[in-house]
C-alpha cells in the first residue's frame, strides 16, 4: 500500500464551473481557465505520485467518458457521491484511507501554481501526525491530509466516528471553514501539522495575483508550474486579468 493524492474536481461545464469567476470574464472564459487548471493539476500530479485519484462530479457516465479523453491510468477515477463537500470528503477518505498505509492528501484545482513540495512535505508529515491542513487565503484549505488511524480503519467496513465528526457542521460556502476544521480536528484529539498558506483562484481578483506569480516565475527563470492556465490567462483581455 502507498500514498493516495486525491484531486476534488467538477466536470468543465460553461455555466456550472468558476461562476464567481464568470460574473467578470464570461462563462465561456471562466470554463475554459477552468478546464486548464484541471488539466494542469492533474498531470502534474501523475508525475510526482504513484496514487492519483481523481474525484469526480457529477458522478455520471457521461462525465466520467469526457474526463477519461483527458486522463488515462495511472490515473484511477472515483465518481463522487451525492451530498454537501463534507459528505463527500467523508466518503473518500472512508474509501481510500484503508487502502493507503502512508496516508491520504485531497487537494482541489483551484490553486494551479501549488508547489508540489508542499503536498510532499504533507504524505510526509502524515508519518508523523494525524492530521495536515494548508490554509487558504480566503478562510478554507487547500489541501487536507489524515493518516490511517486505529484498527477500525482496516478493511473499511465501517466509518470511524472521529472521521465522520470532521466533515459533520461546517459551514461549507462560509470564510469559517478553516476555523471550523480546526475546531474539529482538535475535538476528535488529533494530532496535526500546518502548511504554510496559499491562495486560490476563485474570483477576478484572484487572476491578477496569479498573473503576477507566473510573470515573477518567468523572470526568474522558473518553468510556469501550470501552462495551460498561462496560456489561457495571457488570452484573456487585460481589463479582466487585471482588474482589482
């Protein structure tokens, strides 16, 4: 058994993916950088980890087919369930924590230039902890990460309760999401270690300091870690990659 990274996802569908983000640059712009995030966070994923499961939604067949055009194994494919994020979270760790002896790690798609030093240094620490949080800037997390905990875990015929009492009251949509999980983790006496914080790309705002990042990586001389955001990101008029 090793590690599983898994990545939260949504099916790229224009009007259903990044609507914040649509209210200033348009479905059709907002889908496409969406897709491009997508892709760039998983592939980068299936070179640095030898478990990638990408956790889709909706849970269809059809969703399912268009996304494995994009990916191919390694890449594994877990449908997510109905429910709020915290159900579905709940389930996924329930399904992959006993199958993965170093731990599980879920990130979203949402933050493209996330260093993969950091999901490293998270499997990491969970040989040592019980618990790995990255805060974003917005309140949430970027990545959440548990170790297998206790016999009860083996085989996964039954959700721990300390697992379910994570995912259960957290105000989801809400800047408390952060607080509440701590809130959480400490109740159920885990142990845990922080990430440093990074941002995400939700709003139109958020795009001026992703724009920013990529052009301090490039005169810097440093690869852009998402190209096909940057591509997409460098067709977009500048009112919209620029406006505060």
């Amino acid at each position: 058994m090793t590690g599983t990274l898994g990545i939260f996802a949504r099916h790229p569908e224009c009007g259903r993916v990044k609507t914040r983000l649509a209210e200033s640059i348009g479905p059709a712009a907002a889908c496409e950088l969406y897709t491009a995030m997508l892709r760039d966070t998983v592939e980068r994923a299936v070179n640095s980890y030898p478990r990638v499961v990408l956790a889709y939604t909706p849970g269809t067949e059809a969703a399912s087919a268009a996304l494995r055009e994009w990916f191919s194994p390694p890449v594994e494919f877990w449908p997510q369930p109905e429910g709020t994020l915290g159900e579905r979270l709940e389930q996924f760790f329930a399904t992959w924590l006993p199958r993965s002896a170093n731990g599980v790690v879920v990130i979203g798609t949402d933050s493209p230039t996330l260093p993969a030093e950091l999901v490293a240094e998270a499997f990491f620490a969970l040989r040592r902890v019980d618990a790995v949080l990255g805060p974003a800037m917005d309140g949430g997390f970027y990545l959440l990460g548990l170790a297998p905990r206790g016999p009860v875990m083996v085989g996964g015929a039954n959700t721990p309760a300390w697992l379910t009492a994570l995912f259960r009251g957290i105000a989801w949509d809400g800047p408390e999401v952060l607080r509440q999980m701590v809130e959480h983790i400490e109740g159920a006496e885990l142990s845990l270690r922080v990430l440093p914080p990074w941002y995400d790309v939700d709003v139109v705002r958020d795009l001026t300091v992703l724009a920013g990042h990529l052009r301090a990586l490039r005169a810097a001389g440093v690869p852009a870690p998402c190209p096909r955001t940057e591509q997409v990101l460098t067709q977009l008029s500048p009112p919209a990659a620029d406006a505060p």
